[in-house]
C-alpha cells in the first residue's frame, strides 16, 4: 500500500542517486584538496646565482674580473 503509485520508479532512482552522492562527495574532496594546495603555497624561488652576482657587483663588494670569472664559472655566457 505505501508504494502504490511509485511502481515505475524501481532501483534506477537508487543508482541515480548513489551517482550523485558520489559525485558531490568527489567534488567536496577536489575542493578540500584544492584549498589545502592554495594555503600551503609553494615558496617563490628566490634569486639566483647572477642576480646576486650582479647585486654584489654594485655594490662594489666585486671587482670586474672577480664578477666575469664568476659568472664564467657559473656558466653564463660572457660579453
């Protein structure tokens, strides 16, 4: 008596609704996951070897030879 009327329905609506509850709970978990990445953040490199090179070298803390033996030996191309 309590199903009458709903014969049609049978166990597709169960599937349905399983697919949807396992895709919002997919969902949830990638939001979850993407909010963690975000808050952690990756660290941004920091200068590298030339730039400080080139920062040492303006400040007088480098003679010019020092600076292109430097570099030289760092791998960057010379002038």
């Amino acid at each position: 008596m309590m199903w009458q009327g709903l014969e049609g329905l049978g166990w597709g609506w169960l599937g349905l609704g399983l697919l949807h509850m396992v895709v919002f709970w997919g969902l949830v978990i990638l939001a979850f996951a993407a909010l963690l990445r975000w808050l952690g953040g990756s660290p941004s490199p920091g200068p590298g070897a030339t730039d400080i090179l080139k920062a040492r070298y303006a400040k007088g803390e480098l003679t010019r030879e020092q600076f292109e033996q430097l570099k030289r030996d760092l791998g960057e191309p010379g002038r």
